[in-house]
C-alpha cells in the first residue's frame, strides 16, 4: 500500500473542503449584509443573524481545513515493514 497516495487523496479532499468552505463562507456573508432591504433588517435581524454565524461558521471550517493541510505537508509516512 502505498501511504503517499493516501496522504494525497486527502490532502486534495481537504483543499475541496476549504474551497467549499471560502465559497459557502463568502456567499453566506454577502447575504448577512445584503440579504434584506433596510427596513427589513431593522424589522427582522434573524436573516443576518443567521447568515452571520453560517459564515462564521465556514471561517472556521476553512481555518481547520488550512491547518489540517499544513499537518499534512509535515507528515512524512515510514515504509510499512516487510510483512
């Protein structure tokens, strides 16, 4: 098996995941400040509310996502021993 692959495969599955994240994150805060017309916003800031922590929330999910990357750059898998 070889460790190497792996480690690619989720090192590419973990960069689709910040991108995910940063997009959603993104779309998620435009709609916090755009979301409502301003009479809207002043009657009902649960739209914003909402959005505001979605976006947050993808923050850290792309913060995890960074870290996690850079943990794998360091990571250096040993050969499996001759079984």
């Amino acid at each position: 098996m070889d460790k190497q692959a792996l480690v690619i495969q989720l090192v590419l599955a973990i960069r689709e995941s910040a991108s995910n994240a940063a997009r959603a994150g993104a779309a998620a805060a435009e709609v916090a400040r755009e979301g409502a017309t301003a009479n809207e916003k002043r009657e009902d800031s649960r739209l914003a509310l909402e959005y505001g922590g979605l976006a947050l929330g993808q923050g850290r999910r792309l913060e995890r996502a960074k870290e996690d990357l850079a943990a794998l750059e360091r990571f250096r898998p040993r050969p499996l021993a001759p079984g």
